[in-house]
C-alpha cells in the first residue's frame, strides 16, 4: 500500500493490525499475534520475527512518503517504537521469557522470540537491505552501529546457508548457516523462496556483496533446469521432494533476476509477466508473493528516505 501510495489502504490494515495483533499486556507486550482470523480473532498470540520487520519498514516508508499523522498513524514513533521494542525486549532477561528478536550476540533475527524458536535462524528473514536503512535512521546511534552490523552479519549468513551448486537455502538455520532440522525445515521449503528475493533486492539498492550476483545467478540456473513445472520443495542438493508447483517460487525468482547475469533472468521474469493472479489456496502466500514481485521487478519498489534529506 506505501509503494503504491494508497495512504486509506494502509491505514486501515494498519488500524486492524493495531487493533488485533496487538499484545498491549501478557508476556508478548510491545509484539505482534502472527495469525488471526478475519474477524480479529488471534489463532496463535505468538509473535513472528519476520512480521515486526516488515512492519517497521513500513511504517518508515510511509513516514517519510506521507507525513507523520496523530497517533497510531505517527508511523515514526511506530517505527522507532517497534524496532526499539525488537532489538531489547527483556534484554538479558531471565531463562524462559520473551526475549528481543536479534540475537544480541550474533546479531541475527531468530525464528520467533522465545525458546526454542530464539536459539535459530530463518534465512528468509535476513532483510540485510532493510537492515541498511535502519542503520541510518533507528533513533539511537548504539541501535544504528548493531544495524550495521547485523546487514554485514545477514550478507554472510546468505554465503552459509546457500548451497554450492543450486544456491537454495534451508528454510530455518542455524546461526552459522547449517540447516536446522525441524519438521523437515532443513530443506527448501515455503519460507525459503523468498531468500531468492531478499539476496536480489539487497544487490540491486546497495550493491555491498558481488557474491549475491553469482549466487542469483546459480539458483536461477538451477530452476530454470527444472522446467515450467518445477516442484515446490526441494532438498538442498536439488531432490524435488513434491510434485506440485507453486507460482510463488517463480515470481521470487524473477525477482532474482534483480541481481543476476544469467539469460535465465529473462525467462523468469516472462513467467512472472504471463503468470494468472493466484487465486483460490494459492491467494494468500502466492499472490502476495506475485504482488510484491510485480512492484520488485517493475522498479515500483523504492526506498522512500526522510523528506529533509
């Protein structure tokens, strides 16, 4: 809704968000519910690490596109609030409670904030370009300096968890890489499509890791060698471990071609143009996949940075 500057869109998704997700007490204060039912029902109060990073990116970009509003709409003091929220929660705070959604010592994102799910990774959750402009604009400078940091730290755990010869990665990981296994996680799975997204958006802003273009380049070819019915999962050496296609995968790889070299680039990039709306099972993680795509490739996706600079 920001990228597309329909500043009623997203104010009213934010006011439900606010409304529903919202823990404003109990042990998840200051997070989010990451699944509720339409009518703002939460299924599960837990909070997700990959949603409060998309919010707080949001909220930043709809700052400085529009303007700062009253209250929940002063998307700034959401944004500093949340991120602040993310980096110290119960900071050093006893075993077995909420904990920040950066691994203070690694300087990662962990699965979710709380155990077991803050002892390992999920590569499709490192946003090193988003992590860039944090850096600039989180309202501390010691926030700002661990930003930083942690943007370097997402661009080499990228290089661990890529595989040599296709280039996917797992769909959760350790925090040197290696694939943590956990419900068959360690494989490529749903999650993991949207690495090939991450890689290629972090190259095409900011251009920090050549590495990112051969390894665009790797996981391309390797989709591409798998033809218009490509499988959906896969193991990390490339074993298709489904028979079923999802147009996700290829929308994030057209996205891939953002960063790659490869002619490959260009057949995803076809697909994703002559790709139906996912509609039915497919709407929700497919279709956002495929909308994000569109806006991605179709250089609709911008960094929107603070009006007095």
């Amino acid at each position: 809704a920001v990228q597309m500057n329909q500043q009623a869109e997203c104010n009213r998704l934010w006011k439900w968000t606010k409304d529903h997700m919202f823990h404003r007490e109990g042990k998840y204060a200051g997070y989010y519910a990451w699944h509720c039912r339409y009518d703002g029902t939460q299924i599960d109060a837990g909070p997700a690490s990959d949603g409060e990073e998309w919010f707080v990116m949001t909220l930043f970009f709809a700052a400085h596109r529009w303007g700062n509003g009253e209250g929940i709409f002063n998307y700034e003091a959401e944004a500093q609030t949340l991120l602040r929220h993310m980096l110290h929660n119960n900071e050093g705070g006893a075993a077995g409670t909420v904990t920040p959604m950066f691994d203070r010592k690694e300087k990662q994102i962990v699965f979710v904030p709380h155990a077991p799910g803050n002892t390992f990774s999920d590569p499709s959750y490192h946003l090193p370009a988003y992590y860039e402009l944090w850096a600039r604009w989180a309202a501390d400078p010691v926030d700002r300096t661990f930003m930083a940091e942690a943007a370097q730290v997402s661009r080499r755990h990228f290089h661990a968890a890529a595989h040599p010869v296709t280039g996917l990665m797992p769909d959760y990981s350790n925090f040197d890489g290696i694939p943590y296994p956990r419900g068959n996680h360690q494989h490529f799975l749903f999650d993991a499509y949207r690495t090939i997204g991450n890689v290629a958006l972090d190259y095409s802003w900011f251009g920090r890791d050549p590495w990112q273009v051969e390894q665009s380049n790797r996981v391309l070819a390797f989709l591409a060698s798998q033809g218009p019915n490509c499988a959906n999962n896969f193991t990390l050496d490339g074993k298709p471990l489904t028979k079923e296609f999802s147009p996700g995968l290829f929308a994030m790889a057209a996205v891939g071609g953002l960063a790659a070299t490869t002619p490959d680039a260009k057949l995803f990039v076809q697909r994703l143009w002559d790709m139906p709306v996912p509609s039915g099972d497919e709407r929700y993680y497919d279709g956002l996949l495929y909308f994000l795509s569109l806006l991605q490739v179709g250089g609709h996706y911008q960094i929107y940075g603070p009006q007095n600079q």
